[in-house]
C-alpha cells in the first residue's frame, strides 16, 4: 500500500516537482520506483590498450600541452591539448566548448570521456571532469524527461525514494522460481536497474525484470485461453480415419514432413472435446491450402460441414475450382458464395446450405452475412486471417455450435511474436517447402538500370509471360520522391504499346479490381502496373516477373510477399527490387533479399530490422510495449516464461497455494481473473 502514496510524500518533492513527474506518467511512489532508465553512460575507467577502435571510453592522465582554441564560422569552435596516460601520449579534441580553454592548464589531472581512435590516437570529448576518476560515476542511468527536470535531479529523487521505501517493494515471484533460475528479489533488481555498480549487476537485474514480465504477459495469455476453453466447449469430430487415409492417398503428390506433422497436430485437434484454436502459418507456396482440403474432407467424414473464407472473391473463386477439383472423386459437394453471387444462383444455394446438402462452402465476406445459415458447422478455416476483423472472425464462428476455427496466414511471423501476439493460440508451422519447386531469382538494380529491366521483361512477354510492376505510391506526391502507379502505368504503356498493361489500385471499386484481376489471370492484359494490393491470394502461374520499384521504401516480409505472387507455376521465375537506398539499413535490406528466399529467415531479420510494432503494423500489432523485456533479443526468456506460465494455469496449487497469492493479487487487480471482464 505504501508504493500507492503519491509522490508529494517523497522528501524533497513539492508540489511543482510532482506536477513535472506527473507529466511524465509518474503519480506515485511505486512509479518513480520503476521508472526505470533508458539506457547507462558507461565511465568506467579503462586502459588505453583494452579500448577498441571508435569505442567510447573513459580515460584518466595529465595534461602535457597547452590547449590550443580555433574558432570556424558560425560560432564554432575546436580545442585541442594533449594528455599523459602511463608512457603514452594521447590528443584530446573537444567541441564547442571554447571557455574550457582557460580552466585547463599544464599538469591538471583530468577524467575525459568520448571517442576513441585508436588509429590517431585521438579522443574526440563528450564529457570532461576536472580531478583524478571518482568510483562514484561508474556507470551512470540516462532516463526519458521532460520539462524543467534534469538527470541529476531525477537521480537524486530516487535516491531518496529508495531510502524512504527500502523493505516495502512487494516481492511476486515466489521463492522456488527465483532459485531455479538465480534471480535476484525484485526490490533488489530494481535498485540495481537505477545504481548499478557493472554491467554484471545490471544483466542480473535485467533478466530478473525481463522474466517477471514476460511472466505475467504469458499468464495473462494462459488464463485467457483456459477460459476460452472451458466456455467452448467443443464437439469431438469421430472422422472417418481410413477414409481420409484414403484421401490422402489419392493426392498426385506427396506431402511433406511438415504438412504431415500439421495434419496430424490439425487431426487430434478435431478429436478433440475442447475447440480447435490454431493459426496455421507458412510460406507462400508451402502447401496451406492443402492442409485445410485435408481438414475439410475429415469434417465432412464426421457428417459436419465446413467453410473457408477468404479476403477476396479472386482467391474464392480459385480455392473454390481447387476444392471442386479435388473433391469430385469423393462426391463431396463444394459451393461459392461472394457478393457476385446473386438472384436465383444465392437463393438456391442458401437453401441448400441450411439444408446441409452443401459440404463445404467457400466465400468472402459474404458468409458472415445474416441470412447465411449452416445446417451443421463443423470446422471453420479463415485464411490470411489478419485481412479480417475480430467481430467478422467471431460472426462466423457463431454460425455453427462452437466449430473448430483454423486461422491460416501466408505471412511468417517470427517465432518470438508468435507466441506473443498468438499465446492464446495453438500455432502449426508449415516450415518445409515442396519438392521440384524453383526457387525465385532475385536482382537488385538501380534506378539508372531501368532500360536493362524493361528489356528484361519483354523479352520474358514474347516468350508468352506475364509480369507484375509494383510501386508504392497510386499517385503523384509532394511530399515524397517514388514512383507511382498512375505514372508508371502512363509510361509503360507508352513503351509496351503492343501489349495490355493494367493498373490496379485500392482506390478501385471492388468489381473493378476483379475484372482487372481477371484479365490478367487469363492472359488478356501482359503486365500489371499495381500498388500492394496484390501482395495477397493472387495465383496467376504464367506471371515469372515481379519487379517493385523503390523496393527500400517496403519491409522485408512485404517484398517477400510480393515476391511471392510469381514462382506458381513450371517456369524460372524472377523478382526485380530497383532501389537506390540512403541508409545501411536499407542497402541491408536489399542485400538480405537477393541472398534469401526462405520467409521465416526473413521474417526473423525483419523484426530485428524493424522492431514488433512496425512488424505487424502498430495499431493491430497485440504486441504490447514492454518496459523491459525485449521480444527480439529475449526469446529464451519468452519461452521459458510461457512454459512456466502454462504449467502454472493448469496446476491445482496456482488457484489455492499462499506462495502464489501476490501473482493472483496482481492478475485480480488487473482483471484478468474476472471472466464477465475478459468475455
């Protein structure tokens, strides 16, 4: 109760200090407890020969040379000495500061911090402190501020809060999980996270902080999915095992190591009392859609129909022909439904439909619709999930007596988010590309090249194929410097005139979108011009060239995206990224893609290079900012805290032992063990 407190009963704080705290989110005692320090200035003495090149480093020594003062144009100015360290003779440079020349004088003893080259043997200056190193100013905290407060202030402040606090930080994580994996207490982690005397202290304190909050992210995560279990309560589907044996026999191919492992994990699912809950994630062209033909058919054997919505009618349509295909020898009736299906065609089959005449229904959007009524729902599949809405997910899911729901998504996500932003899921990884499958070539060219691109994609159009050009504004910008589609569609029209160049947009109209799609899809338009709105559920196997202009602008699980739109069909396909990228992070990029075409590889890089937020996209990311804990650099952690959360939730001793209360007392207070809350 005492860290509850406001900040005002910290001695030294009045009330304009606590208005500046305040202003930074802090309000009271526990607040300013863990207002934990963004990163350390590291002063800890060294010597001159463990200090690597361009490293920053703190060195003691006396000054040897007069300071020499020259002044550049706009106020600027450079001082420079030189300082005695042991028998060397080291250049001291420092910016800016021109009245330091008169306090610096023969034989001063002075602690400099700042860059070194070891090659000239030159520190460039950031931080000067006149007398011989103090212990005091090992490793310093820097904290985010605002307003009037200063370091040393905020410093001091919580100083004096640990003084007048020591002994009632409260302490979660029960005794045995803090032995088994050496973790100091949390009052202790946190007072090191403010002081640390090494950076052995701090990673101790880091790892603690790190642990306890991954922790209750995963417990959070654990209760959640218990509840969902325990209120739906599945049906067990008693499929028809040799019949879907048989199924899978009759498939002109093989299925791979990882479809099988999915199948199998997908099979024990729908036998299942419990709801399925699975996201079935893998590469593009990694055999998803079969996966679900597999599901599909064992509800069908269980006398449940089944349903796959997808985000548009274009990719309806081909699941629906590929579904058809494959179910035909099974007599098994497949239908579509999408907003194009209409009049007499709709009526009849949503008679059908709640008749339970129809197996398996395939659609968009329009399957969420109010007069769309199954007769037996047994298994929902969603593919490329994140394209729809939590209500849409949910609407069709209630169409049925608690389906099984399959959620698919072409898109990898690193194993880290996986369990972070899915911890509710159980998630299948479909890790393992088809055999025969050629793999895409990638070039990166820059803009100067664009001549020898063109020429390229000619050359493939005479030989009967078709390319995709992707840009990623739709049109003209003053405030950025890209090429949009509108412009490039103009200009490759101009100089492909003897073929049909389309242009696609999100500004179309959805029929409009289709009928372009169309077009493409049976060969009557060569080359599409398009924003990345075909990044999804486009299959046009004669398409062997995807080139993106201004590919730097995209992230690597985009371009992989895109890229993989071509690579369907039996002919080497190729992907074009013309880039002229500024930053390393963006030559990077480019280098990464021509080198990789495996997605999971790419989307790990892609979360190093940008981070979870832009990963998924902020907004919808289910990634929650953590104070501490890092989900790239910290997925050990991860797991463990997600094992030891799972273990807790589905033990007895959780719900009633002591040692757990102040976890329940914490969890109680935020709500998560209030189940009227988390419906």
């Amino acid at each position: 109760m005492m860290l509850t407190e406001p900040t005002t009963t910290v001695q030294g704080i009045g009330e304009k200090k606590a208005e500046e705290l305040a202003s930074m989110g802090i309000i009271t005692v526990g607040d300013l407890l863990e207002y934990l320090p963004y990163r350390y200035e590291d002063y800890q003495k060294k010597d001159l020969s463990d200090i690597a090149h361009d490293e920053k480093a703190t060195i003691e020594g006396k000054v040897h040379s007069e300071p020499s003062l020259r002044y550049f144009p706009k106020k600027k100015s450079r001082l420079t000495f030189r300082m005695l360290i042991g028998k060397y003779l080291v250049s001291a440079v420092i910016f800016n500061r021109p009245f330091l020349k008169n306090q610096i004088s023969l034989g001063l003893t002075l602690t400099l911090t700042g860059k070194w080259d070891r090659n000239k043997m030159t520190l460039t200056v950031s931080d000067v402190h006149f007398g011989p190193f103090s212990d005091d100013r090992k490793i310093e905290p820097v904290y985010s501020l605002k307003g009037l407060m200063h370091g040393k202030t905020m410093r001091k402040i919580i100083e004096q809060t640990f003084k007048q606090f020591t002994g009632h930080v409260p302490e979660p994580l029960p005794l045995y999980l803090r032995e088994k994996y050496r973790l100091p207490g949390k009052e202790t982690a946190l007072k090191m996270m403010h002081f640390p005397e090494n950076f052995q202290e701090l990673k101790a304190a880091r790892r603690r902080l790190a642990y306890e909050e991954l922790l209750f992210f995963q417990l959070k995560m654990q209760i959640f999915r218990k509840w969902n279990r325990q209120q739906s309560e599945g049906a067990s589907l008693l499929f028809d095992q040799k019949r879907v044996e048989s199924f899978i026999a009759s498939l002109p191919f093989q299925l791979t190591q990882a479809q099988e492992r999915v199948v199998e994990e997908i099979l024990k699912d729908l036998t299942d009392a419990s709801r399925m809950n699975r996201l079935l994630q893998g590469d593009v062209g990694s055999g998803k859609t079969v996966v679900a033909a597999i599901a599909l058919y064992a509800s069908v054997t269980a006398n449940r129909q089944g349903a796959l919505m997808v985000p548009t009618e274009i990719l309806a349509e081909q699941h629906f022909q590929s579904l058809k295909e494959m179910f035909a020898p099974f007599g098994i009736t497949v239908a579509l439904l999408t907003s194009s299906v209409k009049g007499k065609l709709r009526k009849e089959t949503l008679h059908l439909l709640s008749q339970g005449e129809i197996q398996i229904m395939v659609g968009t959007h329009a399957l969420i619709q109010e007069e769309v009524n199954f007769h037996k729902l047994g298994l929902v599949i969603i593919d490329e999930q994140h394209r729809f809405g939590v209500n849409q997910r949910r609407v069709l899911r209630e169409k049925g007596e608690s389906p099984d729901v399959l959620f698919m998504t072409a898109t990898p996500i690193p194993r880290t988010l996986a369990i972070s932003a899915f911890g509710d899921m159980d998630v299948s990884t479909i890790d393992v590309m088809p055999a025969g499958r050629k793999p895409i070539i990638t070039h990166w060219a820059k803009h100067g090249m664009l001549e020898r691109v063109l020429d390229f994609i000619k050359k493939e159009i005479v030989n009967g194929r078709q390319a995709y050009v992707i840009c990623p504004l739709i049109e003209e910008s003053e405030k950025v410097d890209v090429q949009n589609a509108i412009d490039v569609h103009g200009q490759l029209s101009q100089y492909f005139h003897e073929y049909e160049v389309g242009l696609m947009h999100g500004r179309l109209h959805a029929t409009e979108k289709d009928e372009v799609m169309r077009r493409f899809a049976a060969n009557q338009c060569q080359i599409l011009v398009s924003t990345t709105v075909v990044e999804v559920g486009v299959n046009v196997p004669n398409a062997t060239i995807m080139v993106i202009y201004d590919a730097e602008r995209f992230g690597l699980s985009q371009l992989h995206q895109l890229r993989g739109r071509v690579g369907r069909g039996s002919d080497q396909s190729y992907c074009v990224l013309i880039a002229d990228p500024k930053t390393e992070e963006g030559q990077e990029r480019m280098r990464i893609m021509t080198e990789t075409t495996n997605g999971f590889e790419l989307s790990e890089k892609d979360l190093e290079l940008r981070g979870p937020g832009d990963f998924f996209g902020n907004k919808q990311s289910g990634v929650p900012a953590f104070k501490v804990a890092d989900l790239i650099h910290d997925y050990r952690i991860l797991e463990t805290a997600r094992n030891d959360a799972a273990k807790l939730v589905n033990s007895e001793e959780f719900w009633k032992e002591t040692m757990y209360a102040p976890i329940r007392a914490i969890l109680e207070n935020e709500g998560v063990l209030d189940k009227e809350r988390l419906d």
